[in-house]
C-alpha cells in the first residue's frame, strides 16, 4: 500500500508541475505583433536567464502565441530545443525587423545536450521570434521579409 500512495503522490506533483510548465511566464510581459495579417500575444525575453528558459517546458502553445528575444546588440544567434516538447518555428530578424533566417525546429527529447540540433542565424540578429510551427510558411515568410517592432520599442 505505501508503494501505491508513493506514486499517486509522484503523479500529483508531476500533473502539477506539468501545468505549471505548461503556462506562460507570469514574470514576462507580453507585446502583440502583427506578422503578416496575423496578430500574435508573444512573451518578451530580454535577460539571459528568460532567454534560457524560453518556451521550453510547455507542451502546447496556442496558435497566435509565441515568444520575441531581445538582445542588447546584433550578432549572429544561435539556439536549441533543449527540454523543448512542441515544434517551433525560429525566426530571427535584425534591428530593423528584416527577416534573415527561418529554421522549422522539432523537439529531441532525450537526446544529450552536446547531440542536439543548432539553429543559428545566416547573419547577425537582435530580435528571434518563436511560434507555433508552420506559422512561418502560412504567413508567406521569407528572408527579407519585414516584421514592424515598433512595439518592442
């Protein structure tokens, strides 16, 4: 009987901490963005330690939901889907919003951090944006397409 009462206690805290997960950061504020004809409640991470946590943890992500990262200056940028459950599309875009690269990035559960996939800008970067995969496509992105920031700004 206590191995059983054991793991219903297990299951409890795990369905807690996946609920948990599974929600937005409260610490993060969200901006709107209209990308396309398409408007998006994306999460803003501009700190090292909410750009490392990212949307990793979640297990689903509503349609017109995402994140933007924000970094301090232009570089070439380069990320993972490490503890990442659900496909993403990872779009980085230069200071003024230009497309430059656009990765389709699939989760790799149990695969060791120095084997996962790396996805890098072509050129350097100051804003990423993640959504749901297949968003890029649906919305006619390509490089060098404009995304308006004004409201990150």
């Amino acid at each position: 009987m206590p191995v059983i009462k054991i793991a219903l206690i297990g299951l409890v805290l795990f369905l807690v901490l996946a609920r948990f997960l599974n929600r937005p950061n409260p610490n993060l504020k969200t901006v709107t963005l209209n990308i396309g004809a398409q408007s998006f409640a994306l999460e803003k991470a501009s700190t090292t330690l909410e750009h490392s946590r990212g949307l990793s943890g979640r297990t689903s992500l509503c349609p017109t939901c995402g994140m933007v990262f924000i970094f301090k200056n232009e570089s070439i940028q380069t990320f993972w889907m490490k503890n990442t459950l659900i496909p993403l599309d990872i779009i980085f875009l230069d200071t003024d919003g230009v497309v430059n690269t656009i990765h389709s990035a699939q989760p790799q559960p149990g695969v060791s951090d120095l084997k996962l996939k790396l996805y890098a800008s072509s050129s350097p970067s100051r804003y990423v944006i993640e959504l749901p995969a297949g968003n890029a496509q649906k919305l006619g992105l390509t490089v060098g397409s404009q995304i308006n920031l004004a409201p990150l700004k």
